[in-house]
C-alpha cells in the first residue's frame, strides 16, 4: 500500500533528543477500510479503493450507499484509490491502519485541498508590488496595470497573471519528515505544514522522490 486517507488535526511542537524544537502538524490517519479492489483482469490495472469517516446514510445516494455497505454497515464519508503493485492480501473490509504504512524517520507527500481565499487581487493572488505611493499615483496602488496592447495581439495572453479565485485548490507538498507514529491512537506528526484547515481530509503517500529513512528520536 502506497498511502493512507487522513485528517489533519492542527500544528504543534515537539523536541527531539538533542533538544532542538521541531514544529510538527498532527494527522489523523485511517484507519482505512478495503471498499473496492480492482485488478488486471477486470479494470486493467491493480488498485484498493479505501474508506474514510463517517456520515449518515441519509445524506448519501442510494448507489453510493449500496457501494459502501459492501464493507460492511459504514457510510464513508471520503473513497479514495491507490495504486499498488499487487491486488493480492487486499479484501473488502480489511482494515488498515498508519502502523501497517508508515513509521517514523521516512518520507510522505502530503495532499490536501488549501484554504479558499474568494476572489483575491494580483498583490495577494501573486506577489505583485504595487504602484508607487506618491509621484502623481492616483487611485491605482493595487492594481495590475496594463495587460496587452493595441492592435496586436488584439488579445489578453492565456495564462496572464490577473485578480481572480484564490485557493480552494489541490495542492501537493513533497517530502515531509515523519517524526512519530502512533498506531494506538492512528496519529502521524510530521515536520512542516501541509495545506487546508483543521479538519481537513488528506492524503497521505510514500514519497515518490525521496525514499531514504532516517533515525530520529524524541526528547
């Protein structure tokens, strides 16, 4: 298995060994429960549809609902996929927990959905400067300034940098340290931030990049 379904729980601190303070976020991971497993035969490709939290039946459709019971009598509230190398030892309903994925001292990527910030200007949508404050500036201090020119291209660019929706969007960050894991409690720290709210559901997989382990001990 190459990742779990999580919650981020918030940030904190811990010290290590040697006293140095490391910050840390608190995951909630799994444990995840076996809704799905596909395989060569029937889907062309192996993966394990996984199972997260809980919510009322009533609020689900009747297929979605149908698909979860196959896992027993819980009404997941999030079903993600993950790839492995073999669809074998996975059955519908097996359990799987962070201890059975993950330990202390490797390396995940962490994926969450960031903090909506509704329709933002270029200076905080993209690190703009601004306008100068003073030598004739009037009523133009946030603003973009020109996006295109006269008669060619006739045009704004795709892709040009303007106001807009910010946030609210998919965003991976890469190559966080694991710092402690907790099977008895399905908690994971890991060294950093990673993006949405408290709350917020996650996923969790190996790091594709860096997949050297390290020792690390807590004060």
């Amino acid at each position: 298995m190459t990742g779990l379904i999580g919650q981020k729980l918030g940030m904190t601190q811990v010290f290590d060994s040697t006293g140095r303070l490391v910050p840390v976020t608190v995951l909630r991971v799994g444990p995840c429960t076996v809704v799905q497993v596909k395989t060569e035969a029937t889907d062309g490709y192996a993966a394990v549809q996984l199972g997260f939290g809980e919510q009322k039946a009533s609020r689900v459709p009747k297929a979605y609902l149908g698909h979860c019971q196959r896992a027993g009598d819980r009404v997941f509230r999030v079903l993600r996929e993950f790839s492995v190398e073999s669809e074998e030892g996975y059955t519908v309903g097996k359990e799987l927990r962070v201890g059975d994925v993950f330990r202390a001292g490797e390396y995940v990527d962490v994926t969450g959905t960031s903090k909506g910030r509704g329709f933002a200007g270029v200076m905080k949508r993209h690190g703009f400067g601004g306008f100068p404050g003073s030598h004739g500036t009037h009523e133009y201090f946030r603003h973009g300034g020109s996006i295109g020119n006269r008669s060619f291209p006739g045009r704004v660019f795709k892709g040009k940098r303007m106001a807009g929706h910010y946030g609210a969007e998919r965003v991976t960050v890469q190559n966080l340290f694991v710092v402690a894991v907790h099977p008895e409690e399905n908690v994971m720290l890991v060294r950093g931030a990673i993006p949405g709210p408290n709350g917020g559901i996650v996923l969790v997989r190996k790091a594709v990049k860096k997949q050297e382990v390290a020792s690390v001990q807590l004060a």
